[in-house]
C-alpha cells in the first residue's frame, strides 16, 4: 500500500520518530493516519517510560498569569540546556503552567501525597461506607476506587489537561519525553489567586 509522503512528515512531526518508522507505521495501518497515530503514540510511550530514570537537572521556570487575578509559577526540568531551549519544550512548560492556573492542584503526583494525609482520606471513606451499609468484604475495593479517583483530582500529572480533556498532564508530559528523546520531570510550582490564601 503507498502512503503520502505529506501524511508520513505529518506523523513524524507529531510522534517525533524518523520518516522511515512513520511510513512503516501508515502502511501497518492500511493508511488510516489515525490507527497509524495511536500505534506510534503507544510505542513513544513506551520508550518515554524507560527514560524516565535518567536524570533531569536542566530545564525552565515559567509563569502565567491569568486576568491579573490568578498566577501559576512552574519548574519543569530535562536533561540538557539544548532542549530546554526549543520551542516545544517551551511551550510544554507554559502549557503547563497554564493548566495549574486553570485546575489548582495540591500535588504534582500521587508521589507527593503524605501518608497521614491519604490515611485520613482512606479513614474516611472507609467510614461513609459502612455507614452506608456496603458489605465489609466490598469496602476496601470501594474505598481503594474512591481514593484514586480524589487524588486523580488533586494531582497535577493526574489531571485531565484543560487544552485536551482526552489525555492527562502527565501523558501530554510523556509524550514529550517520546518526541524530544529525554527525561522530562515536572519539579514544582506554585499557584497565587488575588484574595485567597493558604
């Protein structure tokens, strides 16, 4: 089967694989671009997982500010100053600056979440659901669901990205590390909002 070469340099601009694995892709897809997409995304993943061990030291702060009401401050870090410095990555970081913004997380992982705190979330939704009558055997299954749902809301990795509800934060993050080939790590931010305080 041939394939355009215009849906081949489209592919590989949105995956950031070379031209050859994009071709092979749209030809194992019977050239549906978007069957040809989903595969190169699920393997760029893959590939951004096992980059997710090297260090990350060099990267960008960056702010947004929102209606001069709401300002979010991020650091989001990579491996060398040379992708720190591309457009991609730039606009990565105010992407996601402007997300924490829009969505005010508490945490940018589950990582983060203290012991006590998600023992007293786990105290308490273990307690609603006896009072609810629930089976004893079924509360822990219930109470694990409840928690990863509450923390999913908090965390910022976790959380659908505003720009594109479909995915999350953390794999818009992930596809990142797949397109520019390195360790991505979102470090810190802090969020103000006029007339609120923590």
């Amino acid at each position: 089967m041939s394939v355009s070469l215009e849906e081949v340099k489209k592919l590989k601009e949105l995956t950031g694989v070379g031209l050859s694995d994009a071709k092979v892709a749209l030809v194992e897809a019977d050239g549906n671009f978007d069957a040809a997409l989903e595969a190169m995304r699920k393997k760029g993943l893959t590939k951004a997982e096992k980059k997710g061990d090297r260090e990350a030291r060099e990267g960008l702060v960056d702010a947004y500010v929102h209606s001069s009401r709401i300002g979010a401050l991020v650091e989001v870090n990579c491996e060398t100053d040379f992708v720190a410095r591309t457009d991609d990555f730039k606009n990565l970081v105010h992407d996601v600056a402007m997300h924490i913004a829009a969505s005010n997380p508490d945490y940018v992982s589950l990582d983060d979440v203290a012991s006590d705190v998600r023992e007293a979330k786990t105290a308490e939704f273990s307690e609603k659901a006896r009072a609810e009558g629930k089976p004893e055997a079924m509360i822990a299954q219930i109470v694990d669901g409840q928690i990863k749902k509450y923390f999913a809301e908090k965390c910022l990795l976790e959380q659908p990205f505003i720009k594109n509800p479909d995915q999350t934060v953390g794999d818009l993050v992930k596809e990142h590390i797949a397109r520019l080939g390195e360790n991505i790590v979102v470090r810190q931010f802090r969020r103000i909002e006029l007339g609120v305080s923590d």
